[in-house]
C-alpha cells in the first residue's frame, strides 16, 4: 500500500506530518467536515453508534477521535467510560471544549497519545472504533494489531472510513469530486491546503471492502462484516475478538 504523506516536502515520518497537519487545521476541521460530506458524515456515526449500541459495552475506547464527535455520540450509549484517543492536541483541545459545554467530562476522557502504541492494558475495553482514521495510520497492520490487543475477548470493532463506489456513475463522479472538487473547497477555507489534498489522496489509494476484511482477519479478528454507506463514498465494517 502506498505511503501517502500530508507534505511532500517534508523530512518528517508519516505520523509526525500527521499529527502537524491536524494540529494545524483542527480549528476548520468541524465545519469542514460538515461542507465536504454535506452533513451525510453525522448519519454515518450515529450508524456505527446503533451497531456499538447493540453490544452494550461498559467501556469504549475511540481511536483517532478528533474533535470528539463519535466520543460524544456514543455517550449515547450505556457504557459507562469512554476514551478518546487522538496524537493531535490541537484536535483534543477543541474536542475537551465541546465536551464540556455537554457536560460529559465526567464520562469521556481525552487521551493524548499514539494509535500504534496505545497506553492501555490488554484487553481493556468493551467495544473500540475508529472513524475516518485507520488510513492515517503509519502501518495499518500495526494499528490494527494494538488495536486488537486492547479490545476484550468478544470485543466489537467497528470502523467508518471512506471508500470509492465501483458503480457507474457513482464512480465517476466521486472521482471528479475528490480529485476537483474537494482540494479546492479545502484551499478556500482551510489555511493548510495541502491538508485536504492528502485526505482525498490517501482515501483513493486505501483498501476497502474485501481487501481490509481480508486484512482483518490476517490480524486475528472474526465475524467481519462490511456495509456500504452512500453509494460507496463511506464503509462500516465491523469485526470482534
């Protein structure tokens, strides 16, 4: 697979320009999301909340998490701890502050730290997700790894990502819009533009569908599922241990 990188002329590994690249647009990330998704981006977590849900964990780690908004929505559920876990600080800062105007502080904590080497103890929690961040992963199979070695025996995994629809013309006309499209929407409102030019070339150039549940299992996870969103632009896939 393809080591896509934020800045091309960088020196810097690929979990340090991400954790850069984050750090500078975490300020735009919210509203941009919102834009480049057309909001579609919300009812694709409150899905992988509904398929958390069903497990009824205690304990809930999100990895990757960003500003927070799948931490939040799944204070939604019955679990009683929620980790969010991100190596941006500039993205957990803005992520504590929305916390806090819900008043969930005492239910969500916000982890500084590194996907790929988690602080955590084996088998440590209920159900674990990931939305929009296993390909920001410097080694996937690493990510993965840790990840399963965190998560309980019996444990759901659940992750959104983006895909590419194989459909006409679904296909085409993603491809005009993340290669188009969504660079130029992220040169006007965000002040990183190579930002959002990586987040649509990593996505092209990710596994998806059989290829990840494939990979999943080479990891050691079973029962793996995984559901189109939207005619393809997003994937749930959902695993367990």
């Amino acid at each position: 697979m393809s080591k896509v990188k934020p800045y091309k002329n960088s020196d810097l590994g690929k979990k340090e320009q991400v954790t850069q690249m984050f750090d500078n647009i975490s300020g735009d990330y919210d509203g941009l999301n919102r834009v480049i998704s057309f909001g579609i981006d919300i009812k694709w977590r409150k899905r992988v909340v509904e398929i958390v849900k069903k497990s009824n964990p205690d304990t809930v780690l999100d990895i990757a998490t960003g500003t927070g908004d799948l931490a939040i929505n799944l204070a939604e559920t019955n679990a009683t701890k929620i980790v969010g876990l991100d190596i941006s600080s500039g993205m957990l800062e803005i992520g504590k502050q929305k916390i806090n105007k819900k008043s969930l502080e005492s239910k969500i904590e916000m982890v500084l730290g590194d996907s790929e080497n988690m602080p955590f103890e084996d088998d440590s929690f209920d159900a674990i997700t990931v939305a929009f961040g296993v390909r920001n992963f410097e080694t996937l199979e690493n990510g993965l790894k840790e990840i399963y070695r965190v998560l309980k025996p019996h444990g759901t995994f659940v992750i959104l990502e983006t895909s590419v629809p194989t459909k006409t013309p679904f296909k085409q006309g993603y491809k005009f819009y993340t290669k188009n499209i969504l660079p130029l929407i992220g040169k006007a409102f965000s002040k990183d533009r190579s930002a959002y030019k990586y987040l649509s070339d990593s996505a092209s150039v990710f596994p998806y569908g059989e290829a990840l549940n494939n990979i999943l299992r080479n990891i050691g996870f079973i029962n793996v599922e995984d559901f189109p969103q939207t005619f393809g632009v997003a994937t749930i896939y959902k695993s367990s241990k």
